[in-house]
C-alpha cells in the first residue's frame, strides 16, 4: 500500500511542477520526496536532513509518534514567499490574513509540508519541527501541546535551542493574558494571531511542556497520547499527572482564571 501512494505522490508532485514557475523539479530519498527549484547539493542536504531528523523523532517520541499509513513524506521547498504563501491560500482560502511563517504541515488528504527557502539559515529547524508535526497527526492533541513538544523535539534534533525566558519576556506574556486571551490559546486560535499573539503562545506552548518533562518525566508520554483538543488536554494531564492546566498556567503566569473549557474544536496544526 505504501508504494501505491508513493507512486500517486510522485504524480501529483510531478503535475505540481508544471503548474510551477520554471526550475522545479522532484528528488528523492528512501523515505521523502522533494520537490524544489533548490541546486543538486541543497536539495539532497535537504533529503539527508530529512531522514536524519526522521530517525531521531522516531526514537525519541518512540512512544507516541507514528509514521505510518501513506507512503514517502512529501516536502514543497518554494524558492520565494509569494510562491509559498500563494500555495497556502489555496489549501486554506477562507484564512485570511497569515502570520509570518517559514513552513507548515499540512494535513489535508495526503498529509505533506511546505517550507520558504527564503527565509535563509533555518530550513533544518523548520523540516524537524513540520516532521514532527506529521508524526503526531495521529493524535488529537490541542494545538498548544502539538506545538509545544514540537518545538522541544525541534531542539533535540537540532542540537541547540533558542529558548529563553527572561524578566521582559515574563512581563510581555503577564501583559497579554488573561481570563479572555488565555482561551484563544487553548482553542489554538492565538497560534494565528498576526501580532504578539503568535509569538507569545508558541512560547507559552514550550514553557508548559518543558516543565512537565522536568516535572513528570516518565508521565509525559501517557499524557500525549490521551490528550484531546476538546478541553485542551485537561482531563488527560489531571489523569496522567493529577494536576489542572489551569494550576500549571498560575505556576509562571500567577493566579487567574486559567482554567480551559471543555467545548473547543480542532484546528489544524
């Protein structure tokens, strides 16, 4: 089954490049297919990174993360941001305005996703947190905790983190929370807010994952893979570890209504 959709994925790929300004072409490796305007070299550094980063996700969430059910994993590398961006408003076309993004997983018919090459210098960052979020699509995690052990395993792949929390980055997130805000980031709505938002909740997202992996380290993957979006992975983290969200929010933000409600729907990573 897998080579059959392989075989359509190289199709559809291949009708893809001709609709594609001139330069296009299709790569591969065991396990991906590229499709890129990149030179020889760059486009197989991006399948062996590919592949390197695979195997370390694999292993190191080899508890919960999954690859399988369709064939290679598909990556579009678009030499320049209007490309890029013009293939996301076509996949999503009611979404309006889009936050500044360098890639994205894409789980729609046959999951794949998409990386700017314009944004130089880090192309193997995005390819390992996009794989992440492909190995967990299987899961119905709420946005927030996707993405924070996305960018954990990020780091993880790439031997390094740019993690940081500081007094000023304290008081911008005590600033922009409250009893309001903080639903749009268990909704996951915040994930795509063209302002501070955005970069306020993915951080928020790693600060809450961390801690539980310092807090509950052999807890963490039962609570992944019980989660589930519709109360942000409440009731899964108070199973797992006997602890609320709420309380684990009041832990870096202090007291407040921060509790999540049971009723959000999904939304795409």
């Amino acid at each position: 089954m897998n080579d059959a959709w392989t075989k359509l994925a190289t199709q559809w790929v291949d009708q893809l490049i001709e609709a594609l300004p001139t330069g296009y072409s299709r790569r591969e490796s065991p396990e991906f297919v590229l499709l890129s305007n990149s030179d020889a070299t760059t486009a197989n550094r991006i399948l062996r990174w590919s592949e390197d980063s695979r195997q370390v996700i694999l292993e190191t969430l080899s508890d919960v993360a999954r690859d399988a059910g369709y064939g290679k994993h598909v990556v579009f590398a678009f030499h320049d941001t209007d490309t890029y961006y013009d293939y996301i408003a076509d996949i999503y076309p009611d979404a309006g305005e889009f936050a500044l993004s360098g890639g994205m997983f894409i789980d729609h018919g046959y999951g794949h996703f998409a990386i700017c090459m314009a944004y130089s210098g880090e192309h193997d960052r995005t390819i390992a947190h996009e794989l992440n979020h492909a190995f967990l699509r299987h899961l119905p995690l709420p946005l927030w905790l996707n993405e924070g052990v996305t960018q954990v395993i990020e780091d993880i792949v790439v031997d390094g983190s740019h993690f940081i929390v500081d007094h000023d980055t304290v008081r911008r997130h005590r600033e922009y929370w409250n009893s309001e805000s903080i639903h749009w980031f268990w909704s996951g709505d915040s994930f795509f807010s063209p302002d501070d938002g955005q970069e306020l909740s993915y951080h928020l997202s790693q600060i809450l994952f961390r801690n539980l992996m310092s807090d509950y380290p052999k807890r963490v993957s039962d609570f992944l893979n019980t989660a589930n979006f519709v109360d942000a992975g409440n009731s899964a983290l108070h199973d797992a570890c006997g602890v609320s969200l709420g309380d684990r929010v009041a832990q870096f933000l202090g007291d407040g209504d921060w509790a999540p409600h049971a009723d959000y729907t999904e939304i795409d990573a």
